[in-house]
C-alpha cells in the first residue's frame, strides 16, 4: 500500500480512536486536531530514539544503520524522483533553507 493510503488509514482510525467519525467533522473531538497521528501506548508522541529503533527493528537484516534523518533524506530522494516540485518536498520535510539540495540533485 502507498504512503498516502496508509497515511489515510491511520487517520481514521485515530479519529475514530478519539470518538468522532472520519465523514463528518462536525462529530470530531477538539482534541483530533493536536492528538499525535501515531502515538506510542500512552498515547503521547513517541520519542525520537523510540521512532528509529522501530525502524531498526523492522530494517531487513544486513541493512545499514538507521538513523533519525533517513525518512526525511529517503523520502525528498523519492519524491524528486518522481518529479515532484521541490517547494513541495521542503514544505514535506519541513525544509526552510538549501540543504534540502544535498538530497535531491541526483
């Protein structure tokens, strides 16, 4: 399943999670809007060291080390390969300055 799907998915899952119903705004609950898109079991954001041993952990064995900038670099590397703007990949990789170059020149 593509990014965006799986992005959808969890969304409303986690609207329906906080007692609304993901076809009718008016039914979501205030906190819908801050509570994080993918909490860890308290419920709370995950911290970022918990994030990329996830990631490790699900690694396929032999892959190099995984570390908390490579969804951001990947992900601006995908996306410029499939041609899109770059002021759409720095706003995505919340990218303010040139950097985001380093990325995406190949």
């Amino acid at each position: 399943m593509c990014a965006p799907h799986v992005l959808r998915r969890q969304l409303r899952k986690r609207i329906e999670e906080l007692g609304g119903d993901p076809r009718d705004r008016s039914t979501w609950p205030r906190k819908v809007l801050t509570a994080p898109l993918f909490p860890n079991f308290a419920g709370e954001v995950p911290s970022k060291r918990k994030v990329v041993e996830g990631w490790q952990g699900i690694a396929p064995d032999g892959y190099e080390k995984l570390g908390g900038h490579t969804p951001r670099r990947s992900g601006a590397k995908r996306r410029a390969r499939e041609g899109w703007a770059l002021n759409v990949i720095m706003l995505l990789g919340r990218w303010a300055s040139s950097a985001v170059l380093a990325y995406v020149e190949e």
